[in-house]
C-alpha cells in the first residue's frame, strides 16, 4: 500500500499551529516561572530547622512527584472546584497545575544541588565571620547553581513536552491544535507528524545547549 | 620565640571555663578549663578520639558548647550571631578568630586572591584596593605572590594550604587555631606549611595547634596540652611534655609520634 502524502491540505492551517504552538511556549515559560519561586520556596521550607514546614513542603513534593500529570490535570479542573464550591477556568486550572507540578522537581533540584556542597565550604565562610546568608549567597550558592543547572535544563525541557497534556481539559496548545486540523482535514499522520517535528524544532536546540554547557561545566570544575 | 608569652603581660585573648560538650549521650569533652595569653602558642597533642578537634572547634565556637563559656578578651560569648548586650556575638568572635582546616577548604570558584581578600570586603567591609593590597602583601609573605590569579584547583597541597593561612591571616586575626594542617598534605609538602607557621609563631601571633607532628610542636609550641578522653591530662613545657614525658600514657603516646 503507499500513502498518498498531502502536507498541503494539512498546511492551510498552519496558523493554527503557530498559534497552538505559541500557546505552548507560553504556558511553559509560565508555569516554569511560578514553578521557580514555588521551587524556592519549598527548597527553603526543606532546609530550614522548622519540622512543620519542613514536613509541609516534604508532602507537597512527594504528592506531585508520585501523581501522574494527566491525573493533577483532571483533579484541579473537574475535583478541585467541587472541593471549594465554584468553577475553575481551564487555563488557570492549566497554569496552576504545571506550575505546582514543576515546583515539585525544582525544589528537590535546588535542594540537592545545595547539600551537595561539602560542608567545609560552610565552615570556611563561617571561620571568617560571614553570616550564614553572606555563606549563603557567596560562597554555597554560586557553586550550587553551576551544579543545579543541567537538571533544571532538564527539567524544563521536560515541562515543554507536558504543557501538550493541557489539551486534555481543552486548552488549545500545539497538541489541541493537530487535533483540530486532524478534524478538518481528515488526516492524521500529517497533522500529528506536523505537531511532532515542530515539538522537535522547538527542543532540539535546547537539548544540544544543555550537553554542551554540562560540558563546559564539567571541564570547569 | 618561646620567651614571648613570659615577654608580655599574661592577658588571655580566648579562654574556655568548665568547657563539656557531648555528642548524644556520648561527652566527648569532660570540663576544660584553658586560656590562651597573648603571643602564647599552644599545642594540643593526644590520641585519636580525645576530642582535640572539638575542643578547638569550640574556641570558635564552630561547635556549640554543651556547658561552660568561650570568652574573648574577657568578654564572654553569647550563642547569637550578633551582639547583644554584653555578650559578644560568634559573627565577631569568628571575625578575631581565624581559622585553617586540615582540608583546607578554599573556595573553588574564587581565584587565590579573591580568596584571600573574601574576608576583608565581605565581612570587613574594606574597599576592594585596600583589601587587594593587603591581601597580596599576605601572598608573598607566603610565597605565592605569582599564583594569585590561580585557582585552587591548580594548586598543590601544600600551596593550598598556605593560601589557607594566608586567607584567615586577611581578618588580621588575634589568635589562629590551627586542627591538623599539615595531615592531608604529602610528606615532601608538609615542611612548606610548617616553615610559614613557625614564622608567625615568630612574630608574636598567638595560635593553638593541634598537630601528630611531635618534633614541630616541641619546636614552635610554647605550652604543650595533652588531651585524653575529653580532659587535659598532662600540660607543661615542651621539654617535660614532649621531650622527656613522665607519665606512662604520655611517654608511650609521644614515642609512637616521634619520628
Ligand atoms: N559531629 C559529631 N557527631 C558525633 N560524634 C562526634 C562528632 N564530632 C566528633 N565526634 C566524636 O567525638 C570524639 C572526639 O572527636 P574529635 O574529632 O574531637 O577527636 P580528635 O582528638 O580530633 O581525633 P583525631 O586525632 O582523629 O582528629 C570522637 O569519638 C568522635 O567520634
Ligand atoms: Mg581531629
């Protein structure tokens, strides 16, 4: 059997797809925005001496980290607004979901990142009269960071391929998109290898500047 | 040199009264009492486990005493950052008090002189050119002026560690407390880092060493402490201590480290 490829019906609507795919960018810069500060926050709640907020930001972690996306997805638009009495607009239930999903695995990257440095490092700062934030922010950080940084890359480029979840609770990223030129056009294997190579142009890049800066780190240290 | 703490008036800089401090149940320090004079240096000598390390940690209070007071300059230390009323704070207290680790511990991702002068604009507050000057007159009296752009990672042992001394030096420090600096170096390394300690001892500069280097304790040390089982068990001269020890613990001690 050979298939008869037309790209061209499938391109008519290729405002359809930069817009799905504009939809996309945005919602990844977002939620990793927002998943930042959250990231930050629960990174910090995990190294203070506070046990509750120590245990607080532990069980948000783990009950992010041990659902499925598409699960959260369902609970914060469908669940989440009978729990509170109300609705919940889908892009904000989108935007809340990604973001607390993202936070999740942030926190744990700048915490890690953090305790990896070895405790000397601390001491040496201190032995010098520092206080514990001029340690901190000079001394424990600055190494830190250039270890945190390939897993959050990482991460984020996992998160651009999650934002295609959002389509299920109809917000019209790049996924929803295909799956309404598929509903035009009546042809799939375009419309989805489409969505597929444009996931593709979007990441490749990023995934190559990634190897390459843990490269440039590695020969750094 | 060893006439240096009979030379001036016997005024402790730190000292420690009735000093415990356990480690869950286990009391790795039995009540210390112990004063460090002006210009005096002191060596600190003992098994493996005698808490050596934890007592000299607790003079800078990088270990929180479980009972007794550190005071520094007959000013006692309270258990807050800061000052507060007629407690002196640790952030002061550690800012007088320098510091050299076995480990070293310099901070990787600054060169040599920015490690140096970390302390002086940071926690000083000095201008950077102050700082530089002063840092790198540190550098060479240390002998490595020509390496202060390096960094630590380009550096052997032994030039580390002198980095080390020379970074804690930078706060212009009143005492130095010293834990074994010379124990992760190389052997051939380790003559470098002694040469630039006996110097300071030298020029008055008050330290406690804690150091298996017997014959450079006899040499640089103006008072010896023999530590066993979290007390001070013998103390002296030197030349009772380490050259002709009488108890029986310490001879057998001492013989082992001898070389
Ligand atoms: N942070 C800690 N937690 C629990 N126990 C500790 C801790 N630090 C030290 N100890 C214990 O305290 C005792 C004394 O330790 P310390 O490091 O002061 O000995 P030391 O005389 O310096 O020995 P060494 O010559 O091996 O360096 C040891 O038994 C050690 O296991
Ligand atoms: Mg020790």
């Amino acid at each position: 059997m050979t298939y008869n490829w037309d790209f061209h019906s499938v391109w008519q609507y290729y405002d359809l797809f930069v817009w799905g795919l504009w939809i996309s960018v945005v919602y990844t810069f977002a939620s990793i925005l927002f998943g930042v500060l959250i990231g930050f926050v629960a990174c910090a709640a995990r190294l203070s001496r506070w046990r509750v907020l120590n245990l607080m930001a532990r069980a948000y972690q783990e009950i992010f980290r041990c659902t499925p996306l598409l699960v959260q997805l369902l609970w914060f638009y469908y669940a989440f607004p009978l729990l509170v009495g109300g609705s919940i607009d889908n892009r904000v239930a989108a935007l809340l979901t990604l973001s607390l999903y993202v936070g999740a695995f942030y926190a744990e990257i700048f915490r890690s990142g953090i305790v990896s440095i070895d405790k000397g490092q601390r001491e040496a700062a201190a032995a010098i009269g520092m206080s514990p934030w001029q340690s901190m922010r000079r001394i424990v950080l600055p190494q830190a960071l250039k270890r945190m940084l390939p897993s959050f890359i990482n991460q984020s480029v996992i998160q651009f391929k999650n934002t295609s979840l959002v389509s299920v609770i109809s917000v019209a990223d790049l996924a929803y998109m295909a799956a309404v030129v598929n509903g035009q056009t009546y042809r799939p294997l375009e419309s989805y290898t489409v969505m597929a190579l444009l996931y593709i142009a979007m990441l490749l890049p990023l995934t190559q500047a990634a190897d390459w800066i843990e490269k440039r780190l590695r020969v750094s240290d | 040199m060893k006439t240096n703490a009979n030379s001036t008036a016997a005024v402790p800089v730190i000292s420690v009264v009735g000093l415990r401090k356990s480690y869950g149940s286990h009391e790795v320090l039995k009540g210390i009492d112990l004063s460090l004079l002006r210009g005096e240096v002191v060596a600190l000598i003992g098994p493996s486990g005698s808490g050596k390390s934890t007592l000299i940690r607790c003079l800078n209070m990088m270990e929180t005493p479980s009972q007794g007071v550190v005071s520094f300059r007959q000013q006692d230390v309270g258990d807050r950052f800061r000052d507060t009323g007629d407690k002196i704070g640790i952030g002061t207290l550690r800012r007088h008090v320098g510091m050299v680790f076995q480990h070293f511990n310099l901070f990787p991702h600054k060169t040599v002189l920015q490690n140096v002068t970390e302390g002086p604009i940071v926690v000083c507050g000095r201008p950077r050119q102050e700082a530089d000057a002063l840092a790198m007159d540190l550098l060479n009296q240390v002998g490595l002026v020509d390496k202060h752009a390096a960094y630590p990672n380009h550096l052997s042992g032994g030039q580390k560690q002198r980095v080390a001394i020379a970074r804690a030096l930078a706060m212009e420090p009143e005492v130095l407390l010293l834990d074994e600096v010379t124990s992760a170096l190389d052997p051939e390394l380790v003559g470098e880092v002694l040469a630039v300690i006996k110097r300071l001892g030298e020029g008055g500069m008050t330290m406690a060493i804690v150091t298996h280097e017997m014959s450079f304790a006899a040499e640089v040390s103006s008072r010896v402490l023999f530590l066993d089982h979290g007390i001070i068990a013998q103390e002296g001269r030197p030349d009772d201590i380490i050259l002709n020890p009488q108890n029986e613990r310490l001879r057998s001690f001492v013989s082992r480290f001898k070389s």
